[in-house]
C-alpha cells in the first residue's frame, strides 16, 4: 500500500482496554482523528478481570501510597458522577481481627481514607458492633465489632466498551480482532500495518497493550513491567445482607468478599507473579484454597472449592519498582515518551489501575500536548458516560421509569439493563410493547434485541463477547444455550466460552 493511499490519523492507539480506550475518547473529544486496534475483543484480557472496584486501595496506604490513594479517591467521585448506571455505591464491613492490625491504626487509616480525596457523595466511616447488626449475622460469633465504610462496584468491561463507544461517537475509529504486525516510523509519521494487509498512519502512537506492552511490534519501551497474576472466585452468595466485606489476612493481605449479581459473592483477590503468555492464565487449585480459607476464617459457614461456580484470573501489568513481594507492587502508572530529535511521538502506557484510567488519559494527552497544540482541553471529569446522564443518587428511579415506559419488563430486568445501559436502555429497547417484540430469548431474560444491540453499537462478535464482557449473564447460561448465541451471532470471529472462567456447565 502505498502512502498517499493510507489513511492518516492524529493518533492511533494499540490496546483495546481500559487505558486505551480511555485515551481514544478523551483524545477523540478533543477534535483529534483516533485510530484504535485491538487483537482481540474489548476488555479481553486485564480490564475484563478485575474485582470489579472502583476504590482508593485503603491497604496503599501501608506503602505510603498517599498520592495514588488521593487521586483513586478523587476519581471514585468522578467516575460514579459520570456513570451511576454502572458505577454503584458499596459499603465495606471491615471486621476487627485481634492478632492482626490495631483498632487504632484502623481507624487512622480509614480517617485519612474518608478525607484524602476530597469525599463529598458517599457516606463516611462508622463503627459497627457485630453482635447486634444485621452485617454480623453470617460472621464466626468471635468477630465483635468492625468499621464500615464506602467504595463503590464496577461493571469492568462495560466501563471498556462505554469508553469505546464514546471515542466512537466523537469520531474515532476502533477496530477490533485487528491484530498490529508491524509499527515503523516513515516520512514523520508512524505507520502501521495491521492484519488483513491494511496499512494506516498516524502522527503519534499509543502503546496501552497492557501486559503486552513489550511485545507490540517494533517497541522499544525501556520500562520493565512486572506481570502480576490476580484471581477470583465466584461463590453461592454468603449472606443476605447488602454490605460487602473486606478480610484482614494472615499474610498481611486483604480479601474482598462482594455480592456479586444478585445470586453470587465474588471473593478476591490473589497476587502471583506470572510468566508466560496473559491470556493463559488461570486460577490454580492453590488460589482458589487459598481464597476459600481466607473467607472461611471469618465465616460460620465455611466454604470449599467444592463452592466455587466460577473462577478467573487476569494478569496485572505493573511498573517493576523492585518490590520483593508481588503484593507490594506499585499501581501507580507510569508514561514513558519517545520521541527522539523531534521524530514523530510514541507514549507507552506501563502500570495504572481500572479507578485511575481517565486521569491516565489526560496525563497522556498532556505530554502529547507539543505535537497537537490545536487539540482541545480536558473535559471527560463533567461528561457523562453513553447512558449516564442522570444524578449519581437516581438509578431506582431511572428503573422505575423504564417500567413505567415498558411495563412488561420485570424488576429484575428492568433493573439489569438500567445496570448496563442507563438511560439508553430505552432507546435499545424502542418500540417494544411486550416481550414477543424483543425476538429470541437465548436465557436468562437475553433477546435478540438486546443481542442486535451489542453486536452493533458495542462490537461483540460472539457469545463470549456477549456472556462475559458486555454481561454477565455466562453465569447463568448453559453451553447449549451460549452455542445457540454463538450460531445467531453467525461467528463473527473465533471465540469459545474461556475455559478458565468455567460456565454454568460446571454446576449441572
């Protein structure tokens, strides 16, 4: 291909993940042309395997961490301002243990929590005694008393492809199952040539392949990364209760016990350091014990792997700041720019968070700033994510007008596409006046509709795009049926339900 025939981009960006496609829409409002590759699907490997939290990290504050924890804590704010369909306000019951952390050192820390970022929505700390309140009633009779406080749960990958589809709306390009052969720089621009012999350019480059960052064609990136593996479990719901629970543990390390789509408790997480290949990894039988035993010594109802109805793991790309343990690892990101004599500009993204991703963005922007002085100014923090135009405090009565409008919806669904869609719930949902209108049903409440939905305005391409990255509904789907969707969807791409998350399968 030759030059004059590629197109020419401002910016193009390899990762389809959160930092990636937080920069594609940041960079897309700002009036510049987004070019966005992905080798597999939206939020495929880390973004999609996360504990699905938007926090401050209260355990960084053992490491110092105050910078990384005031600006988590002020994203925490933003983020559930800019998407209360997805973001949601949790409360954390921290049960004292006696051999482990002081009472005093607890309340100091969650002091500092309460006020480092500038807390204005969500309620502060309080003391909680566990022989009256109803968060104790699933707890081992020792635990007498505990600290709640606020954090607040993620739909991860939705938070990825709502992104996308912001940068999309704003006129960037985002492509993917798009693999990056080959990046050069040529005539002052980078080129990149891609899978399926298209070419294109662009005057700067975006590595934000996350644990792929040093594998990218033609990188030079002189950060080393440490790849740290994080699993999770899914287990029968634990209690009744609304609250989350945060577990102190032998190791020093916490474990987080959350209510997880309204059946399940999602418990984690690990931290491993992992070599190999990120999309291989899994959840080994000695991190789900180990996750099972750090629950059970709280529980009065202990749990086994026997338990577990699904698990998965993800690999963290972190900075290697030379911390002897992988638990003590930085989440802090870092941008290193490349751009020697003047020559067209590469970023490479190392480390970061999921709560930090558009901070991340606008840092990037920042230092790519010289090479596009035209660009606009910041401007995601007061932008509302696609469907998350209404007040943070609002979601019940969001839900509550969808049934109004669609009184044929259930609380249940009406609730779960509020959950995921917002406010554009509505407009997926169109003229339907009854559940004969919405085609298909595939299970668990999932029409065809919805499906036509996501394959268009979201880029799924399979039943595993579907089932455990735009929902989560894999949890309650069987093979049969996901082997269904997979026929509707007409094979997109190549794509199988990932062997390591399991799938109600296993449960029948």
């Amino acid at each position: 291909m030759t030059s004059s025939s590629r197109k020419l981009f401002d910016l193009a960006i390899i990762g389809g993940g959160i930092n990636g496609c937080g920069i594609a829409r940041d960079a897309a409002g700002r009036g510049l042309s987004v070019l966005l590759v992905e080798q597999g699907d939206l939020a495929s490997c880390t973004s999609s395997a996360s504990t699905k939290l938007i926090h401050g990290g209260l355990r960084y504050l053992e490491q110092c961490a105050f910078r990384l924890v005031r600006e988590s804590l002020a994203e925490r704010e933003v983020l559930l301002r800019i998407a209360p369909h997805i973001v949601r306000p949790l409360r954390f019951v921290l049960p004292h243990h006696n051999g482990l952390r002081a009472w005093w050192l607890i309340r100091l820390g969650l002091f500092l929590y309460d006020h480092l970022g500038g807390r204005t929505q969500l309620p502060g700390t309080r003391s909680v005694d566990l022989r009256s309140d109803p968060a104790g009633a699933p707890l081992r009779p020792v635990f007498t008393r505990a600290f709640e406080y606020s954090d607040c749960a993620v739909d991860d990958a939705r938070l990825v492809v709502l992104n996308a589809c912001d940068a999309a709306a704003h006129g960037a390009e985002i492509r993917t199952q798009t693999r990056c052969i080959e990046t050069r720089r040529e005539g002052g621009v980078w080129v990149l040539s891609l899978e399926g012999g298209r070419d294109s350019a662009a005057r700067a480059l975006v590595n934000a392949a996350g644990p792929y960052v040093s594998q990218v064609p033609g990188s030079s990136a002189g950060r080393r990364i440490r790849l740290v593996k994080g699993s999770h479990i899914v287990l029968p719901r634990i209690s009744q209760h609304s609250a989350s629970y945060i577990f102190q543990n032998a190791d020093r390390r916490v474990c987080f016990a959350i209510p997880y789509q309204d059946e399940f408790t999602l418990v984690g997480t690990t931290d491993e350091d992992f070599q190999g290949d990120p999309a291989e990894a899994r959840c080994s039988a000695a991190e789900e014990a180990y996750l099972c035993a750090a629950v059970s010594a709280y529980l009065r109802q202990p749990v086994s792997p026997a338990d577990i109805v699904w698990r998965y793991a993800g690999v963290r790309p972190l900075l290697d700041d030379g911390a002897p343990k992988a638990q003590d690892a930085s989440r802090d990101y870092v941008l290193e720019l490349d751009a020697p004599g003047g020559e067209a500009p590469r970023l490479s993204v190392f480390g970061g968070k999921l709560t930090t991703y558009r901070r991340l963005a606008e840092a990037a922007l920042t230092r790519l700033s010289p090479w596009f002085p035209g660009a606009g100014r910041a401007w995601t923090a007061h932008a509302a994510l696609p469907g998350g135009a209404f007040a943070w405090d609002a979601f019940e009565a969001v839900q509550d007008g969808l049934r109004a409008r669609y009184p044929f919806l259930t609380q249940a669904l009406a609730r779960r596409l509020v959950g995921a869609y917002g406010t554009l719930a509505a407009e997926m949902l169109g003229d339907a006046h009854g559940p004969g209108d919405l085609g298909r049903c595939f299970g668990a409440d999932l029409t065809e509709r919805e499906v036509d939905w996501m394959a268009a305005r979201e880029w799924a391409g399979c039943a595993e795009d579907v089932l455990w990255r735009r929902s989560k509904l894999g949890l309650r789907l069987n093979a049969s049926a996901a082997a269904a969707l997979d026929g509707y969807l007409g094979g997109t791409h190549e794509c199988s339900l990932p062997p390591h998350q399991g799938g109600r399968e296993q449960l029948s």
